[in-house]
C-alpha cells in the first residue's frame, strides 16, 4: 500500500518541480529583459541630452543670427515605436543634415527684408520647414538599403570625410563627407574616432575604402593618406548598425 502511495506521489511531486522549474526560468527571462531594456533607455537618454547640449552651445554662439535661434526642448522625436537608440541617432543624423542649412556668412535682419519689395531668402537663412523643430517636418527615414548604396558611392567616388563627433559613453558616432553625408555608427569606437580626428585635424586626407555586411553588422575601412608617406595605413571598424542619412 506504502509503495502504491509513494509510485502515485512521484509523478505529482515532478509536475510541481517541472512546473516551479518553468516559472523561474520565466522569471529570470523577464527580469533580464527588463534590466536590458532600462540600460538601452539609460544611454538613449543620455545620448540625446549630450547632443541637445552641443545643439545648444552652437545656437549661443550665433550671437549675429538672433532670429535663427531654435529651442533645443522643441525638436521633435521620431516615431515612439521604433527603437530607441537607433531613433536618436537617425534623429541626430537627421538634424545634422538641417543644420547644414545654417552655414554661410550672417545675415543681418535688415539685409533680408521683409517689404513687398523683399527678395528670396539669402544662403544664410535656413527653411524652417526642413528643420525638426517645425511641427509640419517628416524625417525621411533611410532603410538599410538606402545606406548600403551610399556607402558604395562614398567609396566609389572618394568622397573625403569632412568631421567625426565621437558621442558620450560610446552610444555613437557621427562621421560627415564632405558632400553632406552624415553616417550613424551604433556603438561608437573611441580608439577610431580618436585617431580620425587626429588625422583630420593634422590636414591629412581621410576616405572610406569599402564598406559591407557581415552577418548583420557593418564593416567600414578608412584610409588615411599622409604626406611623405608611400603606403596610407588603413582603419578598421566594425559596427552593429550604420545609418546614412537621406539627401
């Protein structure tokens, strides 16, 4: 009778075990998804306020085009429902590319006018309606598809890198051509970026050699053609994720 008792006990007490066994595994997944999820929101926050404050500094320094001051608390964000660290660097990217609108000799207001007899707007104005901070303004986002084209143009004709703006804690990189193209590179690589900016700021010339996919993620080459130096040294980056920013 003891064994028959004991032979029926068995399977209930495994199911219990199995089933307590199924609920801590849920748990332990959960939980990590969650400590993932609030690290990825912790360095999207801090990316974003790092480049609102850079945005911010640039727009004091336009002390002769007072009426080109935009409130960094008015950018808009993309879509909520895409991921946030790939957002804000298609956002920054983006932003890049209005800013560019800025560039050229101040105007003052008077020289813009604003009679019936007034004129188009000077290179110096930018289109408000191409800037992030206008509530009618739509990002157009690049699909990976877009950005594997540019990086094929940007080896093909040479185009030489113009800047490189390492971001905090190495959530990302910014690296702009000098025909306006600007590329994300999620995460950022501080030891590449450094020697770029090195190499940039000595006058020497920097090009992309070749940019492709392995296995999901970027590989770009940079060549680095120094005077007085037969053989320009090469670098290298691997990186997660690369987004070209749309023309």
């Amino acid at each position: 009778m003891k064994l028959a008792r004991l032979l029926i006990a068995v399977p209930v007490v495994a199911a219990g075990i199995a089933a307590a066994a199924r609920g801590l595994r849920h748990t332990v997944r959960s939980a990590v998804a969650a400590e993932f999820a609030a690290e990825r929101d912790r360095e999207s926050a801090e990316a974003r306020a790092y480049w609102n404050e850079q945005r911010r500094r640039e727009l004091e320094d336009e002390a002769g085009m007072p009426e080109q001051r935009i409130a960094v608390d008015d950018l808009l964000p993309l879509d909520a429902d895409m991921d946030p660290e790939f957002a804000a660097a298609l956002r920054h990217a983006l932003e890049d590319i209005a800013d560019s609108d800025l560039a050229g000799p101040a105007v003052p207001p008077a020289a813009a006018g604003t009679g019936p007899d007034a004129g188009p707007a000077g290179p110096g104005v930018p289109d408000p309606m191409r800037h992030p901070s206008n509530p009618a303004w739509v990002p157009n986002t690049p699909d990976q598809a877009w950005t594997e084209r540019r990086l094929t143009e940007l080896c093909a004709q040479g185009t030489p890198l113009a800047d490189v703006r390492p971001g905090p804690l190495g959530t990302l990189d910014l690296y702009v051509f000098e025909d306006e193209t600007t590329l994300c590179v999620i995460p950022g690589d501080r030891e590449v970026t450094e020697r770029l900016v090195d190499a940039l700021r000595a006058g020497h010339a920097v090009r992309m050699l070749g940019g492709s996919t392995i296995a999901g993620s970027f590989a770009l080459t940079f060549e680095i053609a120094a005077p007085d130096t037969p053989d320009a040294p090469a670098v290298y980056l691997l990186a997660d994720r690369v987004v070209a920013s749309a023309q």
